[in-house]
C-alpha cells in the first residue's frame, strides 16, 4: 500500500498522504461496518420468521422483530 501510495501521489505534499490514507481507512472501515450491521439484519430477520398456529385467526407468517435490539447494543 505504502508503494502504491508513493507512485500515485508522488507529486503531492504529505498532508494529502495523511488525508488519503486516512479515508482510505475510514472507507475500509465502512465497508466492514455496513456489511456486519447487513448479515445481522438478515440473520435476526429470517432466524425469526416462524409459523405460529392461531386459533382465532387464519395460519400465515408472523415476524417478531424483537431480537433486532440488541444488534445496537452488539457493536
């Protein structure tokens, strides 16, 4: 990373390489975020979609978003 760095702003000052390399982690940084908030939400979504027998209503799929509070508690 570093050599790619130097190739690619070679002609810059090096408070652009502090800025760049920077953003380049807060992006990675994002990436990893959005992707664990996303397979936390799917997971508590389809772990919680059950069947639930009724007796004074008609059978369908009822979804519980409980488990979903603690997914802000879990980061």
């Amino acid at each position: 990373m570093v050599s790619v760095d130097i190739f690619i702003f070679s002609n810059c000052p090096d408070e652009f390489h502090f800025i760049a390399s920077i953003s380049i982690l807060f992006y990675l940084a994002f990436i990893v975020f959005t992707g664990r908030l996303f397979s936390l939400v799917l997971s508590a979504l389809f772990s919680e979609i059950r069947q639930y027998p009724s007796y004074n209503s008609s059978p369908g799929i009822y979804l519980n978003l409980e488990p979903l509070s603690w997914i802000s508690l879990s980061f």
